[in-house]
C-alpha cells in the first residue's frame, strides 16, 4: 500500500512539472499587424473634378432652399454627369479604397439621375438626404482636401421628427430640408440645423 502511495505521489509531481514546463512555454510572436489603407494626394486633375462635383452639388442644395423643383431637377442632372466623369481610378490610393470609391461614386450618380424621377419636394429631398450620405462616404473615402466641407445635421428634415444631413462650403446654416417658403414655418426655421463636423479631417 505504501509502494502504491509513493508512485502515485510520484505520477502526481511528474505531471506537475510536465505542466509548468507546457504552461510556460513562450507564445508564439505575433504577426505583423494589417498595414494601414493610404490615400496618396490627389491630382489636380481629380481635385478639379470633385470641386466641379460640390458645386453641382451645392446648386442642388440651393434650390431646395427656394423651393425650386425645376432648378433642383437641372442641378441634379449636371450633378450626376460630373460625377460619371470623375477620374476616381486616377486616386493614388490602395486597391480596396479605389474599389470603395468607385462603389460610392456609382451610387452617387444614381442617387442624382432617380433624384429628377421623384414626386413632389418632400420625395426630392428624401432623395437629396441620401445623396448626401453617398457623398459624404465619398469625401471621407477619397481624403478630398481640396476646400473645406461642412456636414450639417437638421433634426427636423422630414415631419418635423426626422433628421437630414447636408454638406455646405460654409458653416452658415441654410436649410434646405425646411427652406425659405415652407407653408407651415415660412422662413422661420431657414437657420435650423448644426454643423456636425468639417472636412478634410486633421491629415496626419
């Protein structure tokens, strides 16, 4: 019996430090980490198409600050073919963000062709909102740093419930949700919104 003790009293420690040794055993090193995505500076090739594509863009804006359909339709309509001729495979920038880019710029110029083929004011700035959102993706996408853009934020865009974004060259705030002829506010609530942030962001 005690023959059986020592040996198993010896199985125990045996495997003790056959565990420590294991436990103990350095991690293997780690990988290098994933390489950061870069966007080179743009040319000014491009910087000229996307400024062709704010303005555009703005005049847009504008019009919905008037509440002119018909001048909102043909500032969507120049807005879509400036987009369709922006040189985003020219981007010194790596492959995943040239994809990302090109995605966006494609739904961009879609949003702006289906813009026109919208009922009424309220449909064309439901339209104009989600415009918006492509365009900012694409700013943000292609590091655009040819001007300063401001993204401003109405909480109060769609049946006074419902926020909508815009993009302005200027902090002021002129609202193109709510406008200067709205039948219930009139131009009351022109200056309704707040500048959520500025592009370009800090390059490092």
């Amino acid at each position: 019996m005690k023959k059986f003790i020592l040996l198993a009293l010896a199985f125990a420690v045996a495997g003790f430090f056959a565990y420590k040794l294991l436990s103990d055993k350095p991690a293997a090193p780690a990988g290098p980490p994933p390489a950061a995505l870069h966007v080179g500076k743009a040319s000014s090739q491009f910087n000229t198409a996307f400024a062709d594509v704010l303005t555009q863009y703005y005049a847009l804006k504008d019009a919905l600050v008037d509440w002119d359909t018909l001048k909102a339709d043909q500032a969507a309509y120049a807005l879509s073919a400036k987009v369709d001729s922006l040189p985003v495979r020219t981007l010194q920038a790596d492959s995943d963000i040239v994809k990302t880019a090109l995605s966006l710029n494609a739904s961009l110029s879609s949003e702006a062709k289906a813009f026109t083929g919208e009922a009424g004011i309220e449909n064309r700035r439901r339209a104009f909102n989600m415009l918006t959102d492509e365009l900012y993706n694409l700013v943000m996408t292609v590091n655009y740093d040819g001007e300063k853009i401001y993204h401003i934020k109405c909480p109060m865009a769609f049946k006074e419930t419902e926020e909508g974004y815009w993009l302005s060259n200027t902090p002021q705030v002129v609202n193109p949700y709510l406008g200067n002829k709205h039948p219930k506010f009139k131009s009351s609530m022109l200056s309704c919104g707040e500048v959520m942030d500025s592009l370009p962001l800090v390059r490092k």
